[in-house]
C-alpha cells in the first residue's frame, strides 16, 4: 500500500486548470523530490496532499485511505514551509510544544517530543531562545523540529532552503539528510529547484513541467537517461 497514492489529480483556479491529471504512488519511507519551473504546480500539489487546496478531481490517498473532505489536522500530515513561520514571542521550546498543547496533550508527552525532535536537530542548547536571536539555519531548524513533534507519517517541504545563504543551506540540507536516515519509516516530500538538492536527497524525482509529470526516477536514472531536453536541463546543468 502506497503512504500517499495521487489519481488522476486536477485542480483549477477559477477557470484555470494548473494541475492536469497527476498520478503518483508514493512508498512509506520514500523520500520524493518535485522539481520543475517556477509555477508549474509543485507547491499546489503540496498544498493539496497536506489539505490546504481542495482538489478539483481525482482521488488523494494517505496510507489507503482516501483524504478528499479530511481536514489539514487529521491527515498525519506535518509541512514545513520556505518561511519559517515561527512565533516572535515564543521560545523555541514554545514554537515545538505549541502545536502539541493546543491538540491536548499531556505535558510529559510533549516534553519528551520537544527534546527528541530538538535532539535530533541539535536544537538542545537553544530551546531557551527566541526566533530573533537564531540565525537562519536554525530557524528553519525549529521549524523541521516542530514538525518532527508531531510524528507525522508525512514531512511535506516547500523550498525550506531557499532562504537560506549558501552555506547555511548546505549545512541545513545535510540536517534533513541525516533527518531522513534517522526517521527511516517518515514518507517526505520535498520541492525544490536547486538539482543539488533533488540529486543528493532524493530516493526518486519527479519532474513537473506545466502542471503535469514530465519524467519520474531515480537521480541516477534522470541523470543517465533524461527522457528529453527538458528534463536533462533541469537535471544535469547547473544553474
Ligand atoms: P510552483 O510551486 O511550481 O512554483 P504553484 O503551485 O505555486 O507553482 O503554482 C502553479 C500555478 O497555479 C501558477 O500558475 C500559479 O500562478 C497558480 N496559482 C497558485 N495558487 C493560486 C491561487 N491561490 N489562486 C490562483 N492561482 C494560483
Ligand atoms: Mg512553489
């Protein structure tokens, strides 16, 4: 059984159709990357696993069970986003327990979540902090942290590197490497348009081009045999 299996999605703004027909099975534990132009649909795909756009047509499924109608908080679903979107006045401590104590749960049960996610992000001696006293990196680091609180069963993330300076971004991306190793059973999503992201942390890749799949495989597969031009453009070329 797929973790999340994608039929023959569309979706249309107003009259606009941006997503044309998307079928994608995604395995539990896989680590997909969507790359493709800017505006070809990758982050409302995103958008739409985690129940913040409501499809058009087609069936969205999470672990077998179809999603349409299901609201964002009971997917098992937990996105991080290019914006932190972190709470000024809280601790970092706050910003991982907040989503956790507004759900309801027992104070010991979201104190050893916080220190697990922030042991897992090297976050420990920061948990005392505010936002504004953190660099970039670890921001986003609270922000993947927080998600890792929730123990999804998906990690959606859209473009969490790009705001990043280049060295922050290597090192950050080398933290959701080593996230993806150490939640071997996590499915995680992750979009992109930097191909050294997509070549070095994906299992497979999906290129998007005009709101439909244009090549699905492997790194190595897209990088030995793009389908087209389009594809080895985006794989191969630096930018
Ligand atoms: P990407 O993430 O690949 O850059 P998006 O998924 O953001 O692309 O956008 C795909 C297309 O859908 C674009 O043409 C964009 O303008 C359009 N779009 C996205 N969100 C909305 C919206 N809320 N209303 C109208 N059009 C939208
Ligand atoms: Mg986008």
């Amino acid at each position: 059984m797929a973790s999340v299996s994608l039929s023959k999605i569309t979706k249309s703004f107003g009259s606009v159709e941006v997503l044309h027909g998307i079928d994608l099975d995604i395995e539990k534990g896989e680590f997909v990357v969507f790359v493709g132009p800017s505006g070809c649909g990758k982050s409302t795909m995103l958008r739409i696993i985690a129940g913040l756009e409501e499809i058009t047509s087609g069936t969205l499924k999470i672990d077998g069970a179809v999603s349409n109608g299901i609201p964002p908080g009971e997917r098992g679903i937990a996105m991080v986003f290019q914006s932190y979107a972190l709470y000024p006045h809280m601790t970092v401590y706050e910003n991982m327990a907040f989503g956790l104590k507004v759900s309801g749960m027992a104070k010991a049960e979201i104190d050893k979540r916080v220190r697990r996610a922030a042991e897992m992000l090297q976050l420990t001696s920061y948990l005392d902090r505010h936002p504004r006293n953190l660099s970039g990196g670890q921001r986003q680091r609270v922000a993947i942290g927080r998600a890792v609180t929730r123990d999804p069963k998906v990690f959606l993330f859209d473009e969490p590197l790009s705001n990043l300076d280049a060295a922050l971004r290597v090192a950050t991306r080398i933290e959701i490497a080593d996230l993806k190793d150490k939640m071997p059973d996590s499915t995680m999503i992750y979009v992109t348009h930097d191909q050294v992201e997509a070549m070095t942390l994906a299992d497979r890749i999906v290129v998007f081009r005009d709101g439909r799949i244009e090549q699905i495989g492997t790194p190595l597969e897209l990088y030995d045999t793009p389908q087209n031009l389009f594809v080895a453009r985006f794989i191969g070329s630096p930018e």
